[in-house]
C-alpha cells in the first residue's frame, strides 16, 4: 500500500510560514523579514493596537525582548503576553548550532 504524496515539501511550506504578517497578542510581527544581528538577536517591526509601527528585537539565547524607540534600545525586559508566544514561536524554529 503506497502513502499519499504530500501536498508540498518542507521547503515550500517553511516559505509559506515566513511569506507573511503573523499575529501575536494584540500585535502584529513581519515575519518573513526578521533580520540577524551579529550578537545573535533577531528583529523586525510589528504594528501593535496603537496602530505605531515599531521594531522589536528577541534575544533567543536569553528569552528577552526590546523595542527601539525613537532610534534608541530600550533595556532587555520579559516578554508580555502575547509576546511570549511570539519568542518562543521565533527561538523554537531556530537550528541549534553546536
């Protein structure tokens, strides 16, 4: 008895999930372009209920998030609810290098 094929690759599918917003808690995260920083976090924007498009940043290897405003870094701080899932969505995917 032969399996069904199934209807797209990991590939494919990996391109979907990042070819799109994702929505967190009361915000909303461009997903498909977080963007690597040298020290290892993560960022993006994200439009949150107040309708203010910020950037936000993760740092996987310590569960913190940061906001930059007006062009500065706010202190690393626990994320919020709805931030939480977003972080562990985010660091969850990432390949652990040895």
């Amino acid at each position: 008895m032969e399996l069904p094929t199934p209807p797209a690759t990991v590939e494919q599918l990996m391109v979907k999930i990042k070819d799109q917003q994702r929505q967190f808690g009361d915000c909303q995260y461009d997903w498909r372009n977080w963007k690597l920083a040298a020290d290892g976090t993560r960022s993006t924007q994200r439009l949150c209920r107040h309708q203010i498009e910020e950037i936000v940043a993760v740092s996987c290897s310590v569960l913190k998030i940061t906001n930059n405003e007006d062009g500065q870094w706010l202190k690393w701080r626990n994320p919020r609810q709805g931030e939480d899932l977003m972080v562990a969505t985010l660091c969850s995917a990432l390949v652990v290098q040895p």
